[in-house]
C-alpha cells in the first residue's frame, strides 16, 4: 500500500509541475503576441543615445530593457532633446520621459513613479589652481 501512495504522490506531483510549465509557456506565447510599444526618448543625454547601428546604447539601457521584459513592453526610440521630449509627453507623442526630477509644478502634469529610479551626485567644478576648494563649503551653513 505504501509503494502505491508515493507513486501516486509522484505522479501528482509530476502532472502539478507539467500542468504549471504548460500554463507558463503558452501564457508567454499570447502574451509575446500582444507586446505594448512604448515611445521613449533618446539622444537627451547619454543615459540612453542610439548607435551607428540603430541600436539603443547607455547608462539605462539594461534598466529599460528590465522593464520592457516584465511589462512586455517594446520601445520605439525617438531622437530628440529635452525641452522637445517635454512637448512631446504633453502632446501625447512620447509614452514616457526621463531621467525627470520631481517638482510640484511637473506634478501638476506628469505622473512619478512611486519608486526611486536613482540618485544624482552634483558637484561643484572649479579651473585648476583655483582659490575655491571643497573644504571652503560648509554644509551647516549652505542654502538649499
């Protein structure tokens, strides 16, 4: 009677995992059939820029490309620079914009991720020989 249970345990077993790979694979056949292209900025910066073969090269690239796969997006590229590519979202024309900072007043018309897509590090650049250095700025102090 025990040799029957754990075949019968397998064989359930067997079919769960085969049932679960079958729903995966072909749910992943539809849904590679119905991809959303998504219009996205390029040549802003070079956070994301097209090289001489059409192909998108950059700092968010592989970031883009993570996102592409979970939502099963794919991208149409549009060249063109910042103050257009703001037009543009307004107009409908682009589907997403970045690398964007929060304001109030971008908030009135565009929609933020809730989670943070990175951080910026400024800095300030001053001619060699100079007389302003690092240690002469006092965090305390500064106005922000």
């Amino acid at each position: 009677m025990k040799g029957i249970n754990a075949k019968v345990k397998k064989l359930v077993a067997f079919l769960n995992i085969f049932i679960c790979l079958f729903t995966i694979f072909n749910f992943g056949a539809f849904a590679a059939g119905s991809r959303q292209t998504v219009r996205i900025p390029c040549e802003i910066n070079d956070l994301l820029r097209l090289n001489e073969n059409g192909e998108p090269v950059g700092y968010c690239k592989d970031y883009l490309n993570s996102l592409a796969a979970i939502n099963n997006w794919q991208y149409e590229y549009v060249e063109t620079n910042w103050n257009d590519a703001v037009k543009m979202l307004e107009n409908g024309e682009i589907d997403l914009l970045f690398p964007t900072n929060y304001t109030e007043e971008r908030a009135e018309d565009m929609s933020f991720s809730n989670l943070i897509g990175g951080y910026t590090s400024p800095g300030l650049f001053a001619p060699k020989g100079s007389s302003y250095v690092y240690e002469d700025l006092n965090p305390s102090t500064a106005q922000g």
